[in-house]
C-alpha cells in the first residue's frame, strides 16, 4: 500500500515495496495506491480506503498488509483492528530484512538496537490487551499498567547494554583506523544506493568472495580488504590501497538504523575517496544519487572527495551507451568526474584502476614534506 502525499520520488507502481517484500522472504499478491493532502490521524489512509484495503486482502488471500511510508502506532494499531490482519510498514520491514542479512557481531548489534528503539514506540500496541483499571480517586494503575512500565523498563535496559556493547566496537574501529592514518594508507569507501553493484564491484577490484546477488541489501557488514595498484595499470609504484564496502542505502532509510549502523558508516566518513556506485540500468538513478548524498550529509561524509562510478554499463542496451566512458558531472553544484564500468564483464575497470592508482599517488605526493633546496657551498 503506497500513498501519495504529494512529495517527491512517489513510487507509484510500488516496484521498491514489492523487492523489499520479497527480500524479507514475502510474496506481494496486490497492490493498491492512494492520494492524500495529509495522513489521517487514525486511520493514515481514511475509512474509505481502508475498507477498500480489506476488500483487496480478503479478496487476493492477504495475510499482512505492508505500508510504503512510516506508520505511527496508533495508526498501525487502528489499522490492524479495522482490516483484522497484521500491519507492517517500510521501517519494519527493512528493520526484518537487516535482522536476516546481519553477519557479524557488530551488524547483529546494529540491527539489534535499532529493532529495540522501533519496538519501544509500539508498545502500547503490544500491550493493548491488557485494559488499565483504575481503583478511587487519585488512583491510577493496574495490572495493565504495571506490564507496560515492565516492559519499557526492560527494553530501555536492554537499548542500553546493546548501546555500551557498540561502543566498544566504535573504539575498536577507531583504533583500527588510527593504525592505518600511521601507515598513512589511502582509504576508499564503496558507497551507493541498494543493489547498484557495489559489493560486486568490490570483488572485482581485489579478487575477494565478498557476498554478491541480484537484490536489495545482499549484504550489511563491512569488508575491508587491501586493493593493489600496480605499475602497469597505475603507474604508482606497486601502490597498495584500503578498500571498503559497506551497507547500502534506501529512499526513506530509518532514523533508527541510520544511528544504529553509525559504527560501520563511520568508515565512509573518515574515508579519503568515496566511490559512489550507481546502477546506470535503472531509469531512477538521478533520485537514487539524491538519497545517497542525503545519507552522506547526514552522517558527516558529505565533504568526502567522490569518484561516480556508474555500473552495469553491460545492462545499457546501444541506445543507451554512453559516448564517452570518462567525464564529469555536477552534484550538488560541484563537478564530480564519472566512470562507466561493468563490474560482471570488466569493461571500463583498467581505467578506474588507474583513476585510483593517480588519486593515491596525489594524496601520497602532497604528504610528504618538502625537499630542501641544495645550495652549492662554493658560490
């Protein structure tokens, strides 16, 4: 259920919704849109829709109803009463899709925090069972009452052990990042917007096994492996690199995962190149540039130099082909060179290895003190 409240990027068709859906292991069997100057209070969608919505369900053979927009409580609760199914919305459901894809210690965490910050708005939901009873005048409680503070009292415990527990690998990260300043190694960020190639296109740069598919959010934890340069391709003396893939973005990714997953976009952040992957096959890329750039100022990487690397130069049929496979673009009024590649088929990466290799060698170049001038003694 998608509804049109006149911003930008409107997916009309639901097309996002629907690979989210199934990424979390769900089989879309209707769609349905709507119009509205505003959410409604209690409904979001209004009665009317609403009971067109339960039509559809009954109709199709629903048993969840998944919403393309953030619910409030109140609203996913009423929504629930009034259609009689499960009512999930776009948060919840990339917040399951993370929860699956989580590998290591610090995504499970992550993931972990971010569910317990979502879970501890619904709670009334949750507890709506249990009615609050009231005793005399000035005498509020009940069993009802008395659960609910259990439980917000047990999950802001446990936000807060998880929030310790990630602290403890942010050091960890910082000092690992403080080792490579000391080695004065050039870092490279693999950033991008879900299932543009990213993680492909890192295994094609270092030969790695990185996992890669054909869907939104193959993977979640970062990978850092060393990229080597050499004279052939760079020019830069057997030149060695860091590189990084980390987690991809989304139209409309939660607050809550954006703070959770702040260890691990750390590395963008203090990374010296971003190279910022977009899928060149899909007609929404413009938007999908949009997104990343938001993310990126959210998170302080905004002012990280960026290389656009536009994959999947083998999907573009003649048409499409680009003339040139080197130019520059504007992004967000500052010119940004651009690099088409196929990451499956390899066309385009001698020359980002070289881009790379030149990009190192400045960095390195404009480190190192300055030579002092040799005066002949005898003059």
């Amino acid at each position: 259920m998608g509804v049109d409240l006149g911003l930008p990027h409107f997916d009309a068709e639901l097309d996002e919704l629907g690979e989210l859906a199934r990424t979390a292991g769900l089989e879309p069997v209707a769609r349905l849109t709507a119009r509205r100057k505003a959410p409604d209070a209690a409904l979001f969608v209004g009665r009317g829709k609403a009971d067109e919505i339960k039509a559809l369900a009954e109709e199709s053979g629903a048993t969840e109803v998944l919403f393309d927009q953030s619910l409030s409580p109140g609203q996913q609760r009423n929504l629930e009463r009034h259609l009689g199914l499960p009512v999930n919305d776009r948060t919840l459901l990339i917040l399951e899709i993370f929860a699956q894809r989580a590998r290591s210690h610090e995504g499970k965490l992550q993931v972990e925090l971010a569910r317990l910050q979502y879970v501890s708005t619904r709670l009334v939901r949750r507890w709506s069972h249990l009615e609050r009873q009231t005793g005399g005048a000035g005498v509020r409680g009940g069993p009802g009452e008395k659960q609910i503070e259990l439980d917000r009292r047990m999950i802001g415990d446990a936000i807060k052990r998880t929030r310790e527990r990630l602290e403890k690998v942010k050091r960890q990260r910082h000092t690992q990042r403080r080792q490579r300043d000391r080695q004065g190694a050039f870092t490279i960020s693999l950033v991008g917007y879900t299932n543009a190639g990213k993680s492909t296109l890192f295994n094609a740069l270092v030969k790695a096994r990185a996992y890669a598919a054909d869907q939104l959010f193959a993977t979640l934890d970062t990978t850092t492996r060393r990229l080597y340069l050499d004279d052939e391709e760079g020019g830069s003396g057997g030149r060695s690199v860091s590189l990084s893939d980390t987690v991809g973005f989304i139209r409309d990714l939660p607050h809550g995962l954006i703070d959770a997953f702040q260890a691990t976009l750390q590395e963008a952040a203090d990374a010296d190149l971003l190279l910022h992957v977009v899928d060149a096959a899909n007609p929404h890329h413009p938007e999908q540039i949009e997104e990343v750039q938001r993310v990126l100022h959210e998170i302080g990487a905004d002012r990280v130099p960026q290389l656009l690397v536009f994959n999947k130069l083998d999907a573009l049929d003649a048409s499409r082909r680009p003339h040139r496979l080197a130019d520059h673009v504007e992004v967000e009024g500052t010119p940004v060179r651009r690099l088409f590649v196929s990451s499956r088929t390899g066309e385009g990466l001698a020359a980002l290895r070289r881009e790379l290799a030149a990009r190192a060698a400045a960095r390195a170049s404009a480190s190192m003190p300055p030579t002092p001038e040799l005066h002949d003694a005898a003059a």
